[in-house]
C-alpha cells in the first residue's frame, strides 16, 4: 500500500471540504502523558470497552456513556476526551443505522477501525457451581445469541440493559443464584469465574467498531487504504448507477454501501459507502469524479483497514 505521498499534492486534492486537512493535524495518543480517554457506550468491562483496549492498549481510560448520542457528544468535546469508539455493524444483526445518523451530523471524523469477536461467556460469582443457578441476566441481544446452550436449562432468563453491567450487579450483590452472560473482561474486572466459555451459538459473530475523533484532532492516517463517505444524487434515473460506475472505474473496491433516510426529505435516501484502495491519490480521484454526479458528498474519514480480534 502507498503512503500519503506529497503534502502538497494531497492538501490540493485530498481536502476539498476540509476534511483531515494537514494544517490541523494532531497526533492521536495520550494528552500530556496521560492515557488515552475515549467516549463509549456501555460500562466498564464491556466489548466497547476491549475494543478500545484493542486499539489503543490496556491503558486506555473509557468514559461510560448509557447511548451512543451521549457517545457522539462526549467525543466531540475536546476537554473532555480523546475521541470516541461507535460500533457501526454486526455481522449477524447488520448495520446499526442510528449511528449513521449521528456520524452524519456530528464534527467527528473516523480514523481507524476494529472488528471485534464476540464471544459470550456464562460468569457467576467464586463457588457458585451450575446446579446453584436460577436467573441468567444480560443484554437481550447476549441472551438470543446464546439460546441454544441456555435452553438445556430450567433457568429464568432476565434481559438487562447492558452485558457488563449485568456481570457488576451479580458481583456487587454477591449473588449465589444469579449468573451473568458477558464478556471475559467483565469477568477480570470484577473478579467472576467462567463458568462456561464461548457460550454463544454462532462463532462467527463480528461487530465492527469505528474509531473517531473531533475533526481538529484526527490525523493524515499513514498508509491509509479505506474510507467512508456519505453522499446523495438528485435521485434521477440513472444517477447512483453513474456513480457507482465511476467508483468501479476508479479500480475502488465497495465494500459496503448503505442507504439510509433524508431526515424531512419525501422518501430520499442518502448513502454510506466504504470504499477500499491501494492509493490516496486513486481515491481522491475518484472523489473529484463523484462530486460531479451528486448533490452533496462527506468523506468521513481516511484511515487503514481495520485487524480482526477474537
């Protein structure tokens, strides 16, 4: 993959609508030698939380938000944090489109992304053996992707609005009779067995997590072979086949595109596209091409493929 190249040829070209522009360029990582501080959605010990840690090391600070807008809001405050991680999609349930939305109206750009393993686990506090169980809780979401194992059980199952905080409660409460569904950093933390590993009934179960920061912040990301943008035509005949065309033309490889909604608009869509290549300069040249065929375009960011993690 190439690198960024020359400033100049990419400050002209790569930076119509200010985006990741190099006069704002700013080192991500720690602010004054402390750890990061990035916004998540859940508590502590939950995937949001190994995501980060996956992407920017085991000392990362997270600040616990109860929903993604909360997310979107604390990472757009600089004095507040160092950016923000949004899980976008998953590979069994789909796309998250409300993120979209607040990806859209917001001042964050994306600069890196993981695809995380999610593994579910049957956490229960020191002693407690599988005959003491009564009451699983967790997310709903953890309860339906473990069905399989849990119905082999006369247990009541409780949904609970988060996985980790789940696993908190039933340590907090140091409860005989209650187990939790959650992930192994939940159990680290608050110090619970596993009872029973990879309790989930689909292995190959992946939720993609965007890594962003407020725009004054992000980075020219070295190296960079991926982004997302988000556009929209004037919805004549033909018009997004003409875009599409050009992006297959560019040697671009889509790798997702997703419509969504024009919020007050009569049925008008617009659309996230992720766009994979081997050159900045194939990219932004393609973006040249596209600007002439819609109404508006975003690049949300520029960034490098993200690593898979199980």
């Amino acid at each position: 993959m190439s690198s960024t190249g020359n400033t100049s040829e990419i400050k002209d070209q790569a930076y119509p609508d200010n985006t990741l522009s190099p006069e704002t360029e700013k080192q991500s990582g720690p602010r004054n030698g402390t750890a990061v501080a990035v916004a998540i959605q859940g508590y502590e010990g939950s995937f949001h939380q190994m995501a980060a840690q996956h992407f920017y090391g085991k000392q990362t600070r997270v600040i616990c938000c109860s929903t993604f807008s909360e997310v979107v809001k604390k990472a757009s405050d600089k004095k507040e944090s160092d950016g923000g991680i949004m899980a976008i999609e998953n590979s069994i349930a789909g796309s998250i489109l409300p993120n979209y939305n607040l990806l859209q109206k917001s001042k964050l750009k994306v600069v890196g992304e993981i695809y995380l393993q999610i593994r579910q686990n049957l956490l229960a506090n020191p002693g407690v053996q599988p005959g003491d169980i009564k009451e699983v809780h967790s997310h709903p979401m953890a309860i339906q992707q473990c069905l399989k194992y849990l119905e082999q059980f006369n247990w009541k199952l409780v949904e609970t609005e988060d996985t980790a905080l789940s696993a908190k409660h039933i340590a907090q409460h140091k409860s005989k009779h209650i187990a939790a569904i959650a992930g192994t950093l939940a159990a680290d933390l608050y110090n619970l067995n596993v009872l029973a590993p990879d309790i989930h009934t689909l292995s190959n179960n992946y939720t993609r997590f965007l890594i962003l920061q407020h725009e004054d912040l992000a980075e020219v990301i070295e190296n960079a072979n991926k982004a997302s943008v988000n556009f929209h035509t004037d919805h004549s005949r033909g018009s997004l086949a003409k875009v599409l065309t050009t992006i297959a033309e560019g040697g671009i490889n889509l790798s997702k595109l997703q419509s969504s909604p024009i919020p007050g608009s009569d049925f008008r869509y617009s659309f996230h596209a992720d766009m994979e290549f081997d050159t900045l300069h194939q990219f932004y040249q393609v973006i040249k091409d596209m600007r002439a065929l819609t109404e508006d375009l975003k690049i949300y960011g520029v960034y490098r493929k993200g690593k898979h993690y199980s």
